[in-house]
C-alpha cells in the first residue's frame, strides 16, 4: 500500500487529454475484464472450487500473495519501458483481484442476494463524485501521501493481527476502509491529473483500479455487515 509519487514533466493541454483518455480507457477495460472473469468463474462453478480453496487455507498467505503480485504488477507497469511488458502487469493484477475476490463474491452472493448490485451502485457513485471533484476543483491532492502511506500500514498490521489471533475487525473497521479507499481515489486521481507523464497511462490505471477494488471491497463488506 505503499505509494510513491513520480513527479513528471508538465504536458500540453492536449497531449494531457489524450493522455486522460487513454487512462480511463485502460481502467474501463481493466474493470470489464475483471467483470468478464467473474463472471466465467461463476457460471461454469469454478467460483465454488476456488472459493473452498481460499477459504481452506491461511488467509494470511492468500493476503500476502496477493500484496506480493500487486507489488510486483504496479512496479512493472511503472518501470517497464515496453507496452507490452506493461499490458501484461496491468493484466496479471486484474486476474489477481478477481481471484481475491471470489471468496467474498461468493459468500455475498450465497448468503446475502442483492448486496455485491448495491454495493457495485454505491462504488460507481462515489467514484464518480471522487473524481469530479478532482478535476473540477483542479486540486493537487499529493499532500495525502503520508495519510495513504502511513494508513495503509495501520490497516495491514490490523489485518495480520486479526488473522493471526482470530478476531473480528467489525463494521468499523470497513467503514475506515471504505474512507481509505475514497482517499486513494483522489490521491489516485490527482496524480492523474498533476503528476503522470506521457506513456504512463497503463501504470496510472492500474494504480486507479486497484483504489476502487479497494473501495467495492469495503463496501461491500459493510453492506453483508447489514445483512
């Protein structure tokens, strides 16, 4: 969770145009195929069997793999000099996360019908109020980096020692999350807007979707919380 700001240099009005369209084109694709995927996943069964599996082991090892792969797609995408090196990373991820998701997909949809509609509906809002007020008020908001930095190791070390000792984090702690996740939105967002360079559209996506799993994640917690 840690993020590190890459300053670049300023664009013209319209190379950053294309430049945001191409970012957003990449996350809507990033996001239709981690829809696709779930959705294969779901209707052929294999939803269950990896379900079962993830929840069969130590979630502790399925979190950290999972923080491994992100890692290593956000530094690829980042670095990566070739487009195709960065498409793969950008690729791998989303398959990561739909992955990671199952579990909980699965469980919400078994146990609790209606919440992952009502929750996917609540992100899509919250992503889209995020984002217009970033590119209304045209604000740079990487004064939020020692907040995402600093609060994304709280909420890891929360995680392990709830894993660890077996304990319910509760609706609280997803409530934190879900305003976590709405800040990595506008840090996200206004880097973007501020701070990415040409070429680096496929990184500025990847980072933009792995902010609102985040937030579907949470929010769907809270809304199973209800349940």
């Amino acid at each position: 969770m840690n993020r590190t700001i890459q300053y670049a240099p300023a664009m013209a009005a319209e190379q950053q145009a294309d430049f945001i369209l191409k970012t957003y084109a990449h996350l809507f694709g990033a996001i239709s195929g981690f829809v696709f995927i779930e959705y294969y996943l779901f209707t052929t069964g294999y939803a269950e069997t990896i379900a079962r599996a993830l929840l069969g082991v130590s979630w502790l090892m399925v979190l950290g793999g999972f923080i491994l792969v992100a890692w290593l797609a956000s530094r690829a995408a980042q670095s990566a000099k070739s487009a195709s090196t960065q498409y793969l990373a950008l690729a791998a991820f989303v398959a990561a996360e739909a992955i990671i998701f199952v579990p909980l997909l699965y469980i919400a949809e078994s146990y609790a019908p209606g919440t992952i509609e009502n929750a996917a509906v609540v992100t899509l809002l919250a992503f889209t109020a995020l984002t217009a007020v970033v590119f209304v008020t045209r604000k740079n908001f990487s004064f939020l980096q020692p907040f995402m930095m600093w609060g994304g190791m709280l909420a890891m070390g929360m995680i392990v020692f709830s894993v660890l000792f077996g304990s319910s984090l509760g609706l609280w702690f997803s409530a934190a999350m879900v305003l976590y996740a709405g800040g990595a939105v506008l840090f996200d967002t206004s880097k973007i807007l501020h701070e990415y360079g040409p070429g680096q559209h496929v990184a500025a996506s990847l980072q933009l979707f792995a902010s609102i799993a985040l937030l579907f994640w949470y929010v769907l917690m809270l809304f199973m919380g209800d349940d």
